[in-house]
C-alpha cells in the first residue's frame, strides 16, 4: 500500500479534453484547465470538482485509469461489480491522490459518462509544498485555455470542425454549489460505505462468513453488511470499534480485499482497557452536572472546560480531543445542540428516579398511574414547521402574524393503558389540576389506588391543591369506595423523564405545525381529535406508555442515564 503523503502537499494538475463517443479531439489552441489541489483529495471529490468546472451535471457514472488500474465510481445501485467490463484491477474512487502513487509528468485518465464517453487527462505538472500548512486548502482553478465544452449540445446547433460546441461563459470553480454537491453526494449517502465488491472478492468473503475464524468473519460481516447497517450497529455486532472497521471500509475501497486483511491488529491491553472504562466514566458523570457544580462559570459545557472540570477533580489531565471522542462515541451525545443536553441539577434526582421506576414496576392490577402535564397557551394563528416541499422551494411564515386567541389544556397519560384524558382551561394553576384529577377520579372510579406524577411547578405542590387531595382522600376512605391519589414529583430540570412530554410533540408536529386555524374553537377540535384516534388506536393496539423508562436495572447504571430528550427513554 503506497504510503500516504502529508496533507501539506499541493499537486498542480492539467486537465487536458481528449474528445467523446472515443473520438480524438484536436485542439489547435491547446486547450487546457490548470488546477491547484490538496494531494489528500479523492478522486470522488477531484471528478466533482472537473465537472464544476466545466459547468456539467454531475450525475452520470465515470472512473479513473492510474498505471492500468481501474478506479471506479459505479453508484450504489448494485453491490457487486459486474465482471469482465474492464481491463485489470478495480478499485473505487474513495482512494486519495496522494495514494495513486503518482509522479511530476505521470497522467491519469478520467472517463466521464459511460453513454458520451467524454475523455479527460490529467497530468501532474508540479508538487508544491504548502509553507502555511493549512489542511482544509481549498482547490483553485489558476489557468485556464479555450471556453467550456457543452455537456448536452441541442441537435440543430452548429458545431465546430471535431463535433464539439463550446460555452460562452468563461470557466469558474464555484464552492457553493460544489461544497453542496459533495455533501450531499457523497458525505451523506457514501459515508463508511463499501463502493462495490467484485464477483471473485464477494465469492470470498461469502466463504468468510461461513469461517469458523473469528477475524475473516469480521472482515466479512464489515464488507458485507455496511449499507444495510451503520458503523455503530455494526461495532456492536462484531465488538469491534467503530474507528477500525471504518478503517478496514475505506482500505477495501482504496486497495481491495488482500490489503484489507493485512491490517494489523492491536493487542488489548487489560490495564489500558480498565483506565480508559474509568475515564469514559468520570467524563460523563462530569457531563450530567452543570458546570457550576464544578466552580466554572459557564451555563453549559465545552470540551474544554470540561477537561478543565476533570483536571481539577481527578488530578489528572485529559486532552479536548478525548473529551469529544467520549462525549460523541461512548456517551452518544450531540454536542453542538443544546435541546439535547438537558441535565437535572436535583439532588435528590437518583432517588427520585428509583422512587418512580420502584413504583411502575410494583403497580397491582388495581393500580395506575398517571403522567401529567399542562400545555399552552398555545397561540391561534399561522404556525410554521416541516413538511414536504418542492426542491428549489420555500414556504414562507410571517414573523408577527394575526393572533386569533390561545389555548390551554391539562392531559393526564395511563402509563398502563396508554389512555390520554384532557380539559381545556383558562390558565395553568392549581384549581385546573383539581379539575383533572376529579376527571381522572371519577373515570377510574373502580382502581382501588391512582399515583400522579410531575413537575416541580409552583401550583403542583400549593396548599390549596394539597389540602384539597387529603380532603378527597380522607372521603374515599370513609365511604371506601373510589381511588386514593398519591403524587410522585419528578425531579426537577428533568422533563425527559415525564413520558407525556413526547405525546404533547406527537399532538404538534400532527395538527399544530403548519396550522392556520380560524379560532381557538376550531383549534380544540383538531387537538381533541387527535387524542381521540390516539386513544382509540391504543384501545385496539395495547401498549404501556414509555419504554426503558420501566426498566429499573437501566437506570442503576449511572452510565445509561443519559440528560436528553424524552426520545432517548
């Protein structure tokens, strides 16, 4: 395997037209783009940035000729490569320049579009150091000879002498729509992803997987499985990390089969491994405190006050780039978005957890209990959101539209029957939850007990309301009928962990986004509804509300208590 150079390197390519359907183009003014290019480009990235500058779309199939290789780029329609189209080796197009093993005055030829067969050659002019050594070096197009070549020339227009009709805008490499293409191209859908495998390469590793050896069957499960699985699902399968068998993807891409199982494997280290587990752990418990549990003054974290935080509890340092790896890979985290690094700052918040899990495990046949929350007001007017547009458009809302009202409502969710019981209100205050739980009362009027459960909010612990429940109580039991209620706080700051967050989002994203509802009368009707075909679906279709947030033994490992959104429980 041609060792990789340092990405200081520039390589100054020619771009020279040699002519389509495998005619030979002769150009008298000698027709040519000069292009300056880091040498730890692709030949992916390298085939969008010739056809930017030609001013071509870039969606028809091409490859690359390097000292009688053959480096494709074949879509991902078909895994395997059909054999006996090509002559010599084939590789993929995930391979870097500075791998091509390529020297000053060597060419490489670009085929571009298997139906007009256009050819191109590139020949490296020049190997210039990049004295400021900046790695994210943007290619530019420094010279240029002869105007553009029209990728689909109209069939009633004049051509020149050799078929070919030229553009009259002067050549240009735009960023934007080529940054825009590779992302979307190739970042998204060919990211850790094997190009194609040919038919002898497919055979072995069919054979592999069949292998009692453990190390072939990785290799395969890997090669075979990375469009259908991600990294990570992949990782978990074969207890390999994600960086290696992301490492073993783009070397099969680059190099093929034999090079891939030349890899070398790292012996583990016992004592490594125990410090690392250990690290792993003490950042993401640092990481589920605020900041200012640590004496840093910031309202939320980063990487490196984070390791600042780790230096000054455990005496030991810990660089930025560990951090990121940590919170990324193990803690599974998304660090530039807020919303999904919601932490609780209650003390209390481990006991809390075990109260409410100890509770809905334990829950008789008789028993139930209830997530509550209060939404609102939410306003009557043009609400933007997502939905599905047209490519090129854009559905406009109006920054300070025309206000028709609000509403407010309280919701109560079974978390054994999955049932949502609702009222409308004026405001969110203590007699609206007295008002609910008299609904909830008299509707599960044969449960012989009822735990509520919910947020810190002042009017969910007020004196009215709770001298309101011991009333209520005391009267159930005198008669000895009807449910007793017991409430269950949440801890505080921790909304991931009322389950009814995510049906109020559900109700949202169904009948609010994207709404322009006349009056709050009509708004009402669309949320009501909605958690009527709710209500009835889980009739027919049992299920308890929440999922791991049931399980105890998630929760008594302090690792798997992750702050997030409820879509994490």
């Amino acid at each position: 395997m041609p060792a990789a150079k340092e990405s200081s390197i520039i390589f100054l390519l020619q771009l020279k037209y040699k002519g389509g359907f495998g005619d030979n183009f002769r150009d008298e003014k000698q027709w040519h783009r000069n292009i300056l290019i880091q040498s730890r480009t692709t030949l992916e990235y390298l085939s969008c940035i010739i056809t930017n500058i030609m001013n071509w779309d870039h969606c028809h199939l091409y490859y690359f000729v390097v000292d009688k290789k053959n480096y494709i780029h074949n879509g991902l329609d078909e895994l395997i490569l059909e054999d006996g189209i090509f002559d010599g080796p084939c590789f993929s197009c995930d391979i870097r320049l500075c791998q091509l093993g390529i020297s000053i005055e060597d060419e490489i030829q670009f085929n571009y579009d298997y139906g007009d067969e256009h050819i191109f050659t590139l020949k490296l002019l020049d190997v210039i150091e990049n004295n400021d050594n900046k790695k994210n070096y943007r290619p530019g197009l420094i010279s240029f000879n002869g105007k553009n070549i029209t990728q689909y020339p109209e069939p009633d227009e004049e051509f020149d002498l050799y078929g070919i009709r030229f553009e009259e805008e002067t050549p240009r490499l735009d960023f934007t729509s080529l940054n825009c293409l590779y992302n979307e191209s190739y970042k998204q859908l060919y990211k850790n992803v094997v190009r194609f495998i040919s038919v002898v390469d497919h055979t072995k590793l069919l054979k592999m997987r069949k292998s009692n050896n453990k190390r072939e069957w990785n290799f395969a499960v890997t090669l075979l499985e990375s469009r259908s699985l991600c990294a990570k699902e992949i990782s978990e399968k074969i207890e390999i990390s994600e960086e290696r068998l992301i490492k073993w993807i783009k070397t099969y891409n680059a190099f093929g089969l034999s090079e891939t199982m030349k890899s070398r494997r790292r012996n583990a280290n016992s004592s490594r491994q125990v410090k690392l587990k250990k690290k792993i752990k003490r950042v993401l418990e640092i990481l589920h405190h605020p900041p200012s549990a640590f004496d840093i003054n910031r309202s939320n974290w980063s990487q490196s006050a984070i390791a600042k935080a780790y230096k000054n509890k455990y005496e030991e340092p810990i660089s930025t780039a560990t951090v990121g790896r940590i919170i990324r890979d193990e803690g599974g985290y998304k660090f530039s978005k807020a919303k999904q690094v919601l932490t609780s700052s209650d003390p209390n918040y481990a006991e809390k957890v075990n109260l409410l899990v100890t509770m809905l495990q334990s829950l008789k046949h008789d028993e139930d209990l209830f997530f509550i929350d209060e939404m609102g007001p939410i306003r009557v007017k043009k609400h933007g959101g997502r939905s599905y547009t047209k490519k090129g458009e854009t559905k406009w809302v109006s920054s300070n539209p025309v206000n028709r009202g609000s509403v407010i409502f309280s919701a109560a969710l079974s978390a054994k029957k999955n049932q949502v019981t609702m009222i409308y209100g004026r405001s969110k205050n203590s007699p609206a939850m007295i008002d609910l739980i008299e609904v909830i009362y008299n509707q599960y009027y044969q449960l012989s007990k009822i735990y509520v459960t919910w947020d810190a909010a002042s009017w969910h612990k007020s004196n009215e309301l709770i001298d309101w429940l011991n009333s209520l109580n005391q009267h159930s039991t005198k008669i000895n009928k009807g449910p007793l209620i017991e409430f269950i706080p949440l801890p505080s700051c921790a909304q991931f962990l009322n389950v009814i967050e995510s049906v109020f989002s559900s109700m949202k994203r169904a009948v609010i986004h994207l709404s322009n509802y006349k009056s709050p009368d009509e708004m009402k009707s669309a949320i009501s509804k909605h958690f009527r075909n709710r209500n009835n679906y889980y009739k027919e279709n049992p299920k308890r509300a929440g999922n791991k947030i049931w399980n105890i033994d998630f929760f008594s490992n302090s690792d798997n208590i992750r702050s997030g959104n409820y879509r994490e429980w």
